[in-house]
C-alpha cells in the first residue's frame, strides 16, 4: 500500500492497515472509530489516507473540518459535510427535506426541528450508502459547532445496519459523538525514536549530527514537530526558537509558526490575521477586511509571503486555507487582544449582509459592555432556535448576558441561556449557569424561573419540602400578578416533586389549594394534572369527573393529551391514560419532540403494566433509550424498571438485573432518593421473585413500599403493589398483615376507586379473604373492574382455582385453571402459566406443553418494527416514527422474516397475532 509509505506516515503502518481492514468490514454494519491525540501528532495525515484509499475502494467519501473560528456559527460543519450529496435532498420526506433547507438557512418561513434535521442527515447518508459505501470523514471533531456534532451524534448511534463509516480526529476521546459503546476511540501515539529519526533523516538529510539529535529531542516524537522544526533550521530567514523543555508541544508549534509569521510586511500580516479568525473561507471577505486593518489598499498579490512560508493556501478564488491548524491557532494567540477586538470590528463591518455573523463579530470587537449588540446577539440566538440551533442560541444567550450593561438584563438572559440548556438536556451548563445567576439581583420573575430550574433535571425527584414549598409561595406571587401561565408552570413543578417524594399531607394541601386560586377552569389540562400529581389518592374522583368533560382537539392537542394522561395516569385510570398518552405519543413523534416523547413513552409503559400488558417493544424499550439519548436520567430510570418488570413477568428475572441496578443507582444518586423509583424498583423485585416461586422473598421486597421509615415507602405505588403482596401474603401465612395493610389503602382512596385500584383491591380481598367469605369476593373480583384484562382475570382465576382445589373441589377448580394458564401463556407470563398448569397438575390433569412463541425472538425494537410492518406501514414511514433510516428498518425485516417464520409482509400480521399495534 503506498499510503503507507507517505513521509507524514512513518511508524503508522500498522495503525492504517488496521483501518483500512475495518473499512472492508463495512458490509456486515456500520460503526463509528474516533482517532485522538495531541496536535501534530499525525491524526489528520491517516484521516486522508484512508480517505484516499476509500475512495479507490470504491467509497463516497465525505468530509469536513472543525475550525476554532467557525465553531460559532450553527451547522457550519454540517454544511460543509454534506454539500456533496445535498442535491439527494428532494428524495426526502418534505417535513426532513424543510428542516435539513432551513437550518442551513436555505428556505424562509420554516422552523427547523433539531430531531428532523439529524433524521434527514441520517437518510441522506443511508441513500448514498444505498448505492455505494459511505465514509464520513470528520476532521478536528473538537472545533465542530456544537448542533453539527449533536446531529452526526444522532447518526453514530444508528448506523449499525448502515453501510457507513464514521472516522473523526480530535484532541482528546471525550464523549462528542457517544460512548464507547458507539465510538471506538484510538489514540495515536508519538513515534517511536526509531520511527522519528527516519522521518527526519527523510525531511532534512542534511542536518548535522547535533542539530539532527536536537530536533529529536525537541519534537517528542511529534510528525509535525520535526517537520517544522527540519525547516525552521533549514530556512534561516525565521530562525530557530528557543523553547523550554518543559513547555507543551502545542505551544512549541504554535511559537514556531508565530515565530516564522513575525516576519511578514503590514498587508500579509494583516491578511492572516484576519484569516485566523474569520468564519468563513472566502478570501475576498479576508482581504476587504485586511484593508480596514492596514488602513491600505489589499490584493490577492500581498498574500504570497504568507504563502511562500507555508502558512497559507490560496488558489485565484478558490477558498483559503491555512496549512495546518496550529498556524490559524498560533496566529490569533499571537495577537494583543486590541488588534483581536480591530480585526473583529473589521469583519463585522465586512459582513453586514450577513447578520448573525457580524453580530457575533460586533460583540467580540468590544472592551466594554454593550446593550444594543447585547439585544442584537439575543435576537440573534432566537432565530438560531428556530434553526434548531440550539447549542449555539445557548451560547449566544451567554455571549449577550456578558456585554449586558444593566445586571437585570445580564441575569434574564442568562436564565434563558439556562432554559435553552435545559431543553438540551445538558446539566452541567445549566447547574453552571444557575449557581453564577444565584448569586445576583434579579426581577421577581426571574427569581421564579431560577428556581423552577433549580432541580428540573431530576423533574423535581431531588427536592426536599422546603424546596416544594417555596415553589407555592413563588406560583401564588405570579398568580396575584396575573401570569397564570408562569404559576402553572411553578405549580406543576411542585407537584412533579410530591410525585417523586411526597414532602408530606401538609405540603400537599398547600399545592392544591394554590392551584385552586388560580383563575383557570377546573377542566384545565393544567389543573387536572396539578391536582393528579398532588393528591393521586385523595383527589382522584374529582380528577376523574373532570377529566370526563375534557376533549382533545385543536392546537397543542399532543400537549393537552400528554396533560390530560398524567392526571389520569396518577388517578389510577390506566385506561384512560393508555388512551391520552398515545394521542400524545403520536402527536409528539410527528412533531419531533424526542424528550417529551421519551416521557410519555414511560408514564404509558407503566400504564399497560398496570393494565397487564408486558410488552416492551410498545413503550418502555424505546422510552428508554430515547431519555437515555435526551439525557433525561429520572425518565430512563422509569422506563428501565418497567423493562426490568416484563422480563420478570416473561420468566426472565435476575436480581442483578442490569437495567434494575442501573435505575436504583439513578435514584440513589440523586440528592434525596426519589422513593417513586425505589418504590417501584421493589414492585419489580415482589414480582420477580413471586415469578420465581420465592413468596417469602417477594413479601419482604414490597413491604418496604409500605413501610414509613423505608426509602422506598411512596403512597400511589401502594396501589400498585397490593395485589402482589397479597398474593405472596397468602403463599407465607402473612393474611392478617396483608389485610390491615389493603385496608389502609382503600382509605386513603376516599372509597371512590378508579379502575386501576378497583382491580387490585377486589382480587387483593378475594385472596385474603377467610374460607367463608372467600367464593363470594372471587365472584366480585372475576366479574368486577379485572375481567377485562387477561392478566388480572387470569390471576384471579389461578387463586380462585387453587381455593378451590384446597376446598376439595378438585372438578369445578379445573375451569378457571385452565383459563388462567390460557391466559398467562397469550400475555407470555410464563412463570404463572407454569404454576397453573402445576395446580390443574395437582387436580390430575397432564398434557400440556408450552406453545412456541416466534415473538419472543424478536428484540424489542424488531418487534415494534414487524408489528407496524404489519399495520401496512413502508420502511420509510416505520423509520420517520421510530427516528430510524428506512435502510435500517429493512434490514430489521430482514433479520425478523426467518425468526417468525415468513417470506413477506402479509404474512406478518398473523404471525404476530399475539402481539399488539404500535405506536
């Protein structure tokens, strides 16, 4: 391989060869390989020969450069990527097609979603690879703008059934693309001394013997370091500088090239200055504004020194660049930070016709603070939003907050900064930026919405009492100045903490009485959610009667459903909130709305738990990874139990469960325990356990629900629990406990019971119930609010045959038997399918085997992918609802049609019979 024999190559032939083997692995799948190291060290040299060789190979290979200057400027990066195949871009659908045009600010009118943008991205990419293999190559990945690297990120983690590579270069191996679960990191080394002295002795055969071992010493190993160095000694017209040994090799280089620019005439020199810090590649905008600099006249001619030394690129008209990084780098270091603030001033004045530009120009060019350019920059950040820019408009909201003259004015826009970074999902910069706003003066409102934030990553399962309170005391502020809108927002935040951690009856009152005062409706979707996080338990029949008279229609209807399912969701009407939750589910994906998808894709998982549906490829698997990808730790936790309490229920139960430990390690490191975790990471433990013929196990989990001192004890989740425990109670003598235990949860409903508690409170006093009274309340539970969910009629039948048998009713005991093992087995409940079959066993009865279930080979993702293969649905309308390519979804079905048994589509719905419809 000549490639190897580059001179910029010595002692990386192993390095490449192993490269270039991964490229020919690229049609068994796509992945994602990362090259870090220190500046110089060779990074981009095997970037471009494995680019060259991909090429050769047959590859379309695409790529771009991060740059220090343009790191500002939203989807730069991404434009530069992408311009080679965005005449692809009408092949799209119209909705990814309007959102990748307007963020790169090609189409007016059209705001762009940051989710749509990454899917169009992902689907040009698998359209190009649809026809040859793709290399995205992406240069100095730590200078890419931050929304480029949030959507390439969007890609990384679904290109696994993609013919696509994904190789970047970047200082250090930090998580810009994902983790190491989606990006293979490589770090380059220095050369080894043999490898140096090659490469050197290649470079500058005429090097003495001393100044030879004195490049060597200097250059670390460093390819670019001897090179630079060979010259420097070589061309005496910049010298030799002298370096301390101890200093970085980033700075040894940037001197070195700072010091071969120090000899430039006044045009040249102006001309990289303002290069090195320009946004953009056009050399006339560089020489226009090297003539404000100079105060002179500027041509193309006056750059030829700079070109001559090897610091600068130019071709007629063609873009410019410079040779390597570190020179831009060592050329705006270089600067007195007055000729910095000049030359910004200049490039502002340059690029009037391009606004966001010269804003961000404007703002650096001052010494002092500035409130028109300070608005300037925050209008500027706006229209960045609606780019779906948003990591750039946080950074401009912050930019702005520092040249704000007034203080008030510095805090607002720093809190806006901090929503915007919520909306991200990134802590870090939020807690960041709160505790600097904590410590200034601000407006009343702007104390509120501090506070609102204050915890609003953990959606309020941090919060202490005080915390919660406080929040009352700010809603009934807002509510006397007439911004309703602000105390619903302060309301519902407190009561998303009660739901977390219940801060006490006291505390509770005070949110519903405050939301209350608040001039809304009593029907409002605002309220009735309030008032169901709250007071699940004791509100619940108002909450119910209420939500009867609300409709979903209009605007804002995905909002108004997913409102509307969380109070009947906290209710325990599982029903209703199945039902609002996927009218929200369905409007959230059209609207691209990832976070508050991944949300309502939990709370609705927990919903068809309730109702005894166990299927994860509905809701909970891909609840969770959608707020593991939007950073949403507390709504991963939730969807990952329920996924840890299907396998359970599916005979699959472990007590180191991962996804278990993984969401108790979520809720222990937040600071306060959220008990709604801990209590529902004990339900799963109950059920698990109880699955594995363990009762005394099982009971022992879920009292801690119940018990007041226990971290996990949490009031709602008792309702949840009850049936279960009774059930473990009944199998280990514990009945009397149990009772006083489902007697202290029918109180706290106020005796109107939504079906959720309905159904656990009949069976619960069926199984507990003495001898006497027993047949009447199995009667009640078979007939009541439980017959119409397989699961719970199903396990009321077992218990009931099983009281029967004991009875010596052996004939009449086998009916509700085998209709509970029917059941058990169709909801793929193996564990108590096999106890039924062990009880109809004990009756006499034999025979029965398991049917085979081609479902359960199936992931959860290729399950929710064939059931809407099924539905009718094309590979490109599956892809736009699970944020997927098409390409992707297909060889989904590919791997899918063997494991079911069938050669088509259509015959995928009858393969499928025991599963249900997807959203």
């Amino acid at each position: 391989m000549t490639a190897v024999e580059d001179q910029p190559l010595f002692g990386r032939a192993d390095m490449l060869r192993n490269l270039l083997d991964d490229l020919d692995d690229v049609e068994s799948g796509g992945f994602a390989i990362g090259l870090s190291g220190e500046p110089g060290v060779g990074k981009s040299a095997v970037l471009t020969s494995v680019m060259r060789h991909a090429a050769t190979a047959g590859f379309t290979v695409l790529s771009a450069r991060g740059s220090e200057s343009e790191s500002h400027l939203p989807y730069a990066s991404l434009h530069q990527l992408l311009r080679p195949v965005l005449a692809r871009v009408s092949r799209l659908p119209a909705q990814q097609a309007q959102s990748l045009l307007a963020c790169f600010g090609m189409v007016d009118h059209v705001e762009a979603n940051r989710f749509f943008t990454s899917l169009a991205v992902l689907d040009l990419l698998a359209e190009s690879a649809g026809e040859a293999p793709v290399l995205v190559c992406l240069d100095d990945l730590h200078w890419m703008d931050r929304p480029s690297v949030d959507a390439l990120a969007f890609v990384a983690r679904r290109i696994a059934a993609e013919r696509i590579v994904l190789l970047s270069t970047s200082r250090r191996s930090d998580q810009f693309l994902g983790d190491e679960q989606v990006v293979r990191w490589i770090e380059l080394p220095a050369l080894s001394v043999d490898a140096a002295h090659e490469l050197l002795r290649a470079r500058a055969p005429d090097l003495s013997p001393a100044l030879h071992n004195r490049v060597i010493a200097q250059a670390s190993g460093s390819p670019l370091a001897l090179v630079e160095f060979a010259s420097a000694l070589s061309d005496k017209s910049y010298g030799w500088p002298e370096f301390d040994d101890e200093l970085p090799m980033t700075l040894r280089l940037e001197r070195a090239f700072a010091a071969r620019a120090d000899g430039l005439g006044p045009a040249a020199r102006a001309i990289i200055d303002v290069a090195s810090i320009n946004d953009g590649d056009d050399v006339d905008e560089v020489l226009r504004a090297a003539a404000i600099v100079c105060g002179a006249a500027v041509d193309l001619g006056d750059a030829r020194p700079a070109v001559d030394l090897g610091l600068l690129a130019v071709t007629g008209a063609a873009p410019y660049a410079f040779t390597h990084p570190l020179i831009r780098s060592a050329v705006r270091h270089a600067m007195p930070q007055e000729r910095r603030e000049l030359v910004h001033s200049a490039l502002a004045t340059v690029l009037s016709v391009h606004s966001e530009r010269a804003v961000w120009h404007r703002a650096s060019s001052l010494s002092g603070r500035d409130e028109l350019v300070a608005a300037d920059l925050e209008s500027a950040a706006g229209d960045a939003r609606r780019r779906g820019a948003y990591p750039t408009a946080l950074s401009w909201l912050e930019r702005a907050a520092l040249i704000s003259p007034d203080p008030l004015d510095q805090a607002a826009r720093l809190l806006r900064a901090a929503e915007v970074g919520y909306e991200l999902g990134r802590f870090t910069e939020v807690e960041q930026i709160t505790d600097q706003v904590t410590r200034m003066t601000l407006r009343p409102r702007d104390r509120s919405r501090l506070t609102w934030l204050t915890g609003a990553f953990h959606d309020g399962s941090a919060s202490d009492p005080s915390d919660v309170r406080h929040l009352v005391d700010l809603a009934r502020e807002a509510t006397a100045d007439s911004d309703v809108e602000l105390a619903m927002q302060l309301l519902f935040g407190a009561a998303r903490r009660v739901w977390w951690r219940d801060p006490g009856e006291t505390v509770r009152r005070e949110i519903v009485s405050a939301t209350r005062a608040v001039p809304l409706p009593g029907a409002d979707p605002r309220v009735l959610a309030v008032l169901g996080l709250a007071e699940s338990l004791e509100l619940s029949g108002p909450v119910m009667k209420q939500l009867d008279r609300v409709e979903i229609d209009g605007g804002g209807a995905a909002d108004v459903a997913a409102l509307l399912g969380i109070a009947a969701f906290c209710a325990g009407d599982f029903v209703r909130a199945e039902s609002s939750l996927s009218t929200a589910i369905v409007g959230l994906r059209a609207e691209g709305r990832l976070s508050l998808l991944a949300e309502a894709l939990a709370i609705r998982a927990w919903a068809e738990i309730n109702l005894g549906v166990f299927d994860p490829a509905r809701s909970a698997d891909e609840g969770m990874r959608l707020a593991e990808e939007t950073g949403q730790r507390v709504w991963a936790g939730t969807a990952q139990l329920a996924v840890a309490l299907i396998d359970a229920v599916g005979g699959g139960w472990d007590s180191h469960h991962r996804l278990l430990a993984q969401a108790e390690r979520t809720a222990l490191q937040l600071p306060n325990a959220s008990s709604s975790l801990l209590a529902g990471a004990q339900m799963v433990r109950g059920i698990g356990e109880l699955g594995a013929d363990r009762p005394d196990q099982a009971y022992g989990e879920m009292l801690r629900v119940f018990d007041p001192t226990d971290p996990a004890f949490q009031r709602v989740q008792q309702v949840w629990t009850i049936s279960y425990l009774a059930e473990a109670a009944v199998r280990t003598g514990r009945r009397e406990d149990a009772r006083a235990l489902a007697a202290s949860v029918a109180e706290m409903t106020n005796g109107f019971a939504a079906v959720g508690t309905e159904v656990a409170l009949d069976y619960s006093r069926a199984v507990l119930a003495d001898d006497a009274d027993a047949e009447d309340l199995f009667r009640e539970a078979l007939d009541g609010a439980g017959r119409r969910f397989p699961w719970h009629r199903a396990r009321a039948q077992l218990a009931y045959g099983a009281w029967l048998r004991r009875q010596r009713r052996v004939t009449e005991s086998r009916d509700p038997l085998r209709a509970a093992r029917t059941a058990f087995e169709a909801v793929g409940a193996k564990p108590w399918a096999l106890r039924a079959d062990h009880e109809l066993r004990a009756t006499g009865e034999r025979g029965w085997q398991p049917s085979a279930d081609g479902r359960a080979q199936l992931s959860p993702q290729e399950a929710q992918i064939a059931a809407l293969a099924a539905q009718g649905l094309s590979n490109r309308d599956i892809g736009q609802r699970l944020f997927l390519s098409h390409r992707t979804v297909g060889s989904h079905l590919y791997r899918i049609f063997p494991k079911l048994g069938v050669t088509s589509r259509q015959q995928l719905a009858d393969a499928l019979k025991q599963g249900q419809s997807s959203d």
